[in-house]
C-alpha cells in the first residue's frame, strides 16, 4: 500500500453521541465529505437520531465546528438504510459505547459492505484492539486498527494510533499522515494495552493524587489548588478534571484498569473511591449535570466535604512559602526542596511526582515504544507542560533515582515494585538523560529513538520539541530587542517577534518596516511567523517613545522556542467566551492607564501614523508578504494579516478588530482595508451593501473563533489559506511566499480612486443606532463610538460615490482613534477594565 496515495474523499463515522459526532464535525472542518451513522429513529424519519446530534453540535461550547454552516455537511445515516453507502468511504471510523460486544457485534454487521480499500479504525479509549478485531473476517483485519481521539476532538491535539497483529504497516503509515496533516493532530504510535498511553498514565496519576490527598486528609479544593498551573497543568487540575470528563466515566475507566491490570504493581489501587461511587449513586456525575466534586451555588463555587458530606464555600489556599519554592527557576533545587521539606504540601508534591515517576518508569516498555511518545502522549492528552520524563531529567535524572530508591526501600512509595535496570543505566551514563537531540531511550533496544522518517514529517520545520532537542532557528539576518529577522538558506525571510505576547509598539513597527527594506534588496520573500503562539495581541500604546536598541551580539540569541500545544490552550480559555473578554484581558496586558493618565496622546498619535505607514509598506512591498497565523491576531496584529499579499493561518486561529471592546476604532487601516473591499465588490458603484457587514464586523468587535470564521467575517480572504496543524504552519506559508515570487510577483497598484458610501451610508446606519439607543441597547458612548465607525468606513461626510484614496482613510482613521482615545468615557472604560477586569458601559 505505500506506493498507493491515500486519499480520503469520503469518510463514514459509525455512533452519533458526543465523540461520533464530534469526530464528524472535526472530518467536515476539514473539508471531508462525511457520513454519520445512528440506529434508527422514528419510523417517519429514521435519521432522526442523526439530525438530533448535528443540531446539538451547533450550540455546544467550545464549538466542534469551525464555522456552524458546515453542520449542513454532515450527512445523516443509519445503519438500516445506508449500509450500501459505506462502499464508497475511505475511512470508516466506529465510535459507539465503550462495550466490546455493541463493537464487535457492529463490526460483523458492517464488514460485508466495506469498499475494496477502506481502512476502517475503532475510536476507543482503552480496550484491547486485537480483541476487537477478531470480529472481522481475517482477510480484512489488516485494514482495521485502534484510533484513539481526545475529548473535545477539535481542540485536543493528541490521537493514539494502535494496531492490531494483522495491520498493515503501510496502511497505518498513511492512516497516520492523514491525521497529521489534514486532521492536525499530533499522532502517538501506542501498543494494545489497556487504555494506551495517555489515560495508563494520565488516570495513573490521578489515581495516586487522590491517594496522596486522602493521606495528607487535604480538601479536593487544596488538592486541586496544588496540582493545577503551579505545577504546569491545566488549571481545572484533577477534581475539576474529573468533574469535566465525567465521574461516572472516570469510574468506568479505573474500572476497567481493575479489570484489565491484575497484575500491575499498583493494583489495588486501581478501585473506585467510597466518596466517588456515593456520588455516581446520587446522580452527582460532574459538570454535565452540574454537580460533582464541585457544584455552582450562586455564582460561587462550592467543593465536597468529606467529612460532612455537604458542599462548602472553596477557599483553599497554598503555602506562601511553598509557592515561593515552586517558582525556583533551578528544577533540581526545587525538587531537593520539596523532598527535604517537613511542610505537608511540599511533602504531597513529592509524593505525587515521585510515585508517577516510578510508575513510568516500570511501565514504560510495556505501554510505548520510547519515552517521547509516553511524554508527548501526557502533554498532548492532558494538558500538561512537561511529561513526566521531560520534568524527571529536567531534575537531575540520577539524583531523582536515588531518591525514589530511596522510598521505595523505607516503604514510602505506592509500590514496592524495584526501578527497570535501564533507569540506573542512564543514571550511570554521561549525558543522564532519556531524551537528547540523537532522539528518545527505547528500553526494548537500550537505546536512543530517532524521530519517525515519515515523510509527512519533514513539513514540520521545527516540529514540538522535548527537553534536551536543540532548536536552532536559522541564520540571523538582523536583530533588535524587539524583532529578528531570519533565514533557512532558502530565499524567505522569515520575521520573528520578540515582545510580550508579540505586541506591536515603535520598536516592533520600525523592525517590520526595516525587515521590508532588506528584503527588497536580498531577499524572494518576507514571511512573519511567531516561534511560538500567539501571532500578536495588538498594537502596544505603552511602547509609543520607545526605541529599540540595537544587539551587541546579534544573532546570538534566537527567539524563544515553540512551546506545546497545551500550553497556549490554557491561555486561549481567557479569549473564548466573547470578543469584549478579549479585549478587556489585552488591555490588562498592555496596560494602557499609563499612557492615559500620561496624557501621551501626541506620541500615541506619532505611533499611529507609523502604524499606518507599516501597513501600507507590508501592502506594496516589492517582495510578497506573508502572515503565518496562530493563535491570537487581534487589533494591529489583525491589521498586519489583512495588508500582507497572503495569510496562512491555523484553523484554531482566533482573529478580529476588537478595539471598540475599550472604546476605540481600529486605526492602523483595518477600517480603511474593510472600505477598499467593500469597494472593490461594489455593484453600481455603490459599496454600501457589502460596507454594511463590515461595519457590523468592526462596530461589534467580533472576533472570528477560527481561521474558517475570519474568512466569513472578512478579515480573512478567501485565497487565503487554512492549515490543520500548527507546526505544519511555516511550511505552508513559505511554500505560498515562494509561489508568489516565482510567479513574477508585482506588487498590487494604489487604489486612487474608491468610491465611499458618504453620508448617505452614515445616515443609514445612524437610523439604525438610533433604534439600539432607544431599546436600551447600546449605551451613549457605545453610539458615539459606533457614528465614528461609521464615518470613517463610509468615507466621512461625502456625497455617496465620491472617489477618495486610501490616504483619505487613513486620516480618517487617525483622527477618529484620537478622539475617541481623549474622551473621558473612553479613558474611563480602559482604566475600569484595568482594576476590575470587567467592561463598563457608560
């Protein structure tokens, strides 16, 4: 099969519930013709039960869909009907109930109508795949393996690939390219153990923090309050985690460790908790029916009492000290702290690590194939900063060693299960170390795994790296404090940004447009691409009279290396719930008081213009500019996506003018770029009737929850591109940066003649506030800065179809930001946001 294109132009997705269908909407984000296949409903519609699920996809938070449209491509199906349908799939993906007989039962019902080639794939979170494929006929099992998606399959980044004795290795090669780049996943090759890699370890180690948290008799909230983002997890922790995935399938799962795990070391541990099961039993099953650990009483949070077996106020605190220690930039010393500590929190932190250390280390060759993939698996599956080997070596692997030998020998550790012989191997090796740049320890070879040879590989530049891989990102061409502007040897000039969430001021302006000119003069192509998310937060107010210094060392010291997925999704969660949230947390990072309170406005103004200047010289370089998105592009940053020739952006970018969320406009030609498209799709000469969406766009500061919505809302055009996976991202975008050059690339000619919308848009419009104003609502200032909007993209007071040019615009834009940034209603909303984190409407 490896000398065959695999090509998937249909997929069929077996169980509508909330993984089937959500793996569905994830094929059709994708652009994959999808089938969605249910039992039968009602006898006058029997896709009824399909319809159901598709429609619930639409309301579900965070989205399955990158755009709500594409719930229309999900074609329903049920297993009566349309059997004769799956001929014709190329993939086929079973996600019905965790229950080995409903599986199996299923696939000898569906294996006589599977096409001559279809590779068909069981979405199961941990039972035995070669069990599973005992249900196939023998002739078709080298087409079938385990395919594990995390809950929620859009966002989380990890699927384990698992086969089963009789999968073709090709077969599972493409399987694996597929996912990689048309999914955008990050793909663990695991073997057929009982529940892989991820949840093994993962409910491992929750398993243990409930332990530890009973012996220490800590509250779910301490516990909770200890192991979240103090110690580079996911915020929601481990109860709030529990409570999210649902404790009645945390029971199930840690059941079927009992079941399946009789002879792990750990085993009796491996049952479900008195308290869990009581609360399973009361209908308490977490955050689907909004009682579980924790449980919401007016608009407080309340966590379980043991003890009383009632819910109380959660107020957990951490010990100032130990959070002290936890911020010790030296791991080693850190982690000799907590061992040596006699504070109860420090000492349960040890305890925790250390038993999930030993853990892995005893069960590492059973369940994978090289410590990368055990780590690789955690971090993409939970969130986590580090997996547990990357923050073992990290520690000092030998001193670590010696220490958990240590406990195991006084009888402290959860297991008196010796350490593997290769853990003292590497202990007692020079480098000490399970991952280097030569690759990952393998304990079934005793030796360093490289990183797979697939070819889909090679388009991910700089791909998540691990402790102890180097990254070198390419040759310097010049370097500031605020900017690095950088090559491959391949004609591409890449711009890197070095602020604070790669914010934009003076210095970041003046970088962009110096990188422009020595691309002119040296280079095919300029490509702005961040090493690490987000693109850019916006324009920085408090930077507006600084400078950037030149590097006594330039070159030397290169941006700072991607960081995984998992640690921008915890950010991400403060920018999801709307576009004014968005706004109100970058205003807090840019700290735009002192600016105000400084009364800086002139050099604000001075900033402006250079914005502008920027913009239009990203606009009509000589060379083709390029943006690579992801993450957050918001206000400048999205005004930067918008003047580049293209932008390639990642489908979880999230990008959009949100200025009027704090009481300005976009001025750095976001309003004029929206006016020039609405002109250019004019028809009669009239750009009102495409100016209006715009208008809506900027006026609400919606912002686009996916590269797919910024195409909709425009901020996004439509030859621009949308990439699956993120560290696919700079690949693509020079691929594209080199296709315009090679194409003779002319920049686009001035627009010198744009016909406005003029008064009569603005009046338009203006009826329309008028009605909101009455209703209640919009707020006086909301009106005020929704007319500003309005002039300016409507041409200010011209008769409709008078031809201005794009400096026209920009004045417009200029003086319009400034007014609105003088006005006391505006300052007042910037500095309630700073103190309260709150919008104000005033």
């Amino acid at each position: 099969m490896r000398d065959q294109r695999f090509l998937v132009r249909k997929a069929a997705v077996l169980g509508a519930g909330v993984m089937g269908a959500q793996i569905a909407a994830h094929l059709v984000n994708a652009n994959i013709e999808t089938l969605l296949f249910e039992l039968p409903g009602d006898a006058d519609n029997p896709n009824t039960n399909v319809i159901k699920a598709v429609e619930k996809l639409k309301k579900q938070e965070p989205e399955p869909l990158s755009i709500k449209t594409k719930a229309t491509c999900i074609q329903a199906a049920n297993y009566d009907q349309h059997l004769e349908q799956l001929k014709d799939c190329d993939l086929v993906i079973e996600a019905i109930a965790e229950r080995m007989d409903w599986k199996r039962d299923l696939y000898v019902k569906v294996a006589p109508y599977l096409g001559e080639h279809t590779i068909f794939a069981s979405n199961t979170s941990g039972l035995s795949i070669n069990q599973l494929a005992e249900a196939f006929p023998e002739a078709l099992r080298h087409r079938f393996c385990g395919i594990h998606f995390f809950n929620p399959p859009r966002y989380m980044h990890l699927v384990e690939l698992i086969p089963c004795q009789s999968s073709d290795g090709a077969m599972l090669d493409h399987l694996e390219e597929f996912l990689v780049t048309y999914l955008g996943k990050g793909v663990i090759r695991a073997k057929d153990t009982p529940n892989f890699i991820a949840n093994r370890i993962g409910v491992f180690s929750l398993l243990a923090t409930m332990h530890h948290g009973r012996e220490f008799n800590f509250g779910f909230d301490l516990v909770d309050a200890l192991t979240g983002s103090l110690i580079g997890r996911p915020k929601s922790a481990t109860f709030r985690t529990a409570d999210v995935v649902g404790l009645d399938t945390l029971a199930h799962v840690i059941n079927t460790m009992r079941d399946t795990l009789p002879d792990d070391p750990w085993h009796r541990y491996f049952a479900v908790p008195d308290w869990l099961q009581g609360l399973i039993e009361t209908g308490a099953l977490g955050e689907k029916v909004k009682r579980g650990v924790y449980q919401k009483i007016k608009n407080e949070i309340h966590v379980l009492d043991l003890p009383s077996q009632t819910y109380r106020l959660s107020a957990a605190k951490v010990d100032d000290e130990l959070k002290q220690l936890l911020k010790h930039s030296n791991p080693a010393e850190k982690f000799a702290a907590l061992r040596n500590s006699q504070q109860p929190q420090a000492q349960f932190l040890w305890s925790i690590f250390r038993d999930l250390f030993h853990y892995c280390a005893v069960q590492l060759e059973a369940i994978a194939d090289n410590a990368r993939d055990l780590d690789l698996a955690v971090r993409w599956g939970f969130g986590w900063n580090q997996g547990p080997f990357e923050i073992w070596q990290a520690a000092g692997w030998k001193q670590i060693a010696n220490w958990i030998q240590e406990d195991i020998s006084a009888g402290k550790s959860m297991s008196q299960a010796p350490l593997p012989h290769w853990v003292m191997t590497i202990a007692a090796s020079d480098n000490k170390s399970v991952h280097a740049a030569q690759g990952s320890f393998s304990p079934a070879s005793g030796e360093l795994q490289p990183r797979s040879a697939l070819p889909v590989y090679q388009r991910q530049l700089f791909p998540d790296r691990l402790i102890g891989e180097e990254v070198v990102y390419g040759k310097t061409i010049f370097e500031t404090d605020a900017v690095r502007m950088w090559h491959n040897g391949d004609g591409i000039a890449i711009l890197s940004f070095k602020s604070k969430m790669h914010t934009i001021g003076i210095d970041v302006l003046e970088g962009v447009q110096h990188a422009i000119k020595e691309a002119e003069k040296d280079w095919r192509a300029l490509v702005i691409w961040q090493t690490e998310p987000p693109f850019s937060a916006g324009a920085n107010l408090q930077k507006a009279t600084e400078r950037p210094k030149p590097n006594a060392e330039q070159g030397s010291t290169p941006p700072a290396p991607p960081q995984p997925p998992s640690a921008f999704q915890s950010f991400l969660k403060k920018f999801k719930k709307s576009a004014q949230a968005t706004v109100l947390q970058v205003a807090r990072e840019l700290d735009l008081a002192d600016v105000l309170m400084a009364k800086k406005l002139a050099e604000v103004e001075e900033m402006i213009k250079q914005f502008q200047q920027t913009s239009q010289a990203l606009r009509y370089s000589m060379i083709p500019t390029v943006a690579a998105v992801d993450g957050l592009a918001l206000g400048g940053g999205c005004e930067f996506v918008m003047h580049c020739d293209r932008a390639v952006a990642t489908l979880e970018s999230y990008i959009g003018l949100v200025e009027t969320g704090v009481g300005l406009l976009p001025a750095g030609g976001g309003c004029k770029e929206f006016a020039m498209r609405a002109a250019q799709n004019a028809k009669d000469g009239d750009p009102f009737p495409s100016l209006k969406h715009y208008f809506q766009t900027v006026a609400m500061a919606e912002l686009a929850k996916s590269a797919e919505q910024a195409k909709d809302l425009g901020y996004l055009r439509r030859a621009d591109t949308v990439v699956m996976h993120r560290f696919e991202l700079l690949y693509v975008a020079k691929a594209q940066a080199l296709a315009l050059a090679e194409s003779g690339y002319r920049p686009p000619l001035r627009m010198r003649e744009i016909p406005v919308a003029g008064n009569t848009g603005i009046a338009t419009i203006q009826s329309q506030l008028v009605n909101l104003r009455a209703g209640g609502f919009i707020s006086e200032h909301d009106d005020l800065i929704a007319n500003k909007v309005a002039h300016v993209m409507c041409g200010g007071d011209l008769t409709p179809g008078s031809l201005v040019d794009e400096d026209w615009f920009l004045e417009l834009e200029r003086t319009a930001f400034m007014e609105l940034l003088a006005t006391a209603k505006t300052q007042a909303r910037i500095e309630h946001t700073l103190k309260t984190g709150k919008p104000l409407r005033n």
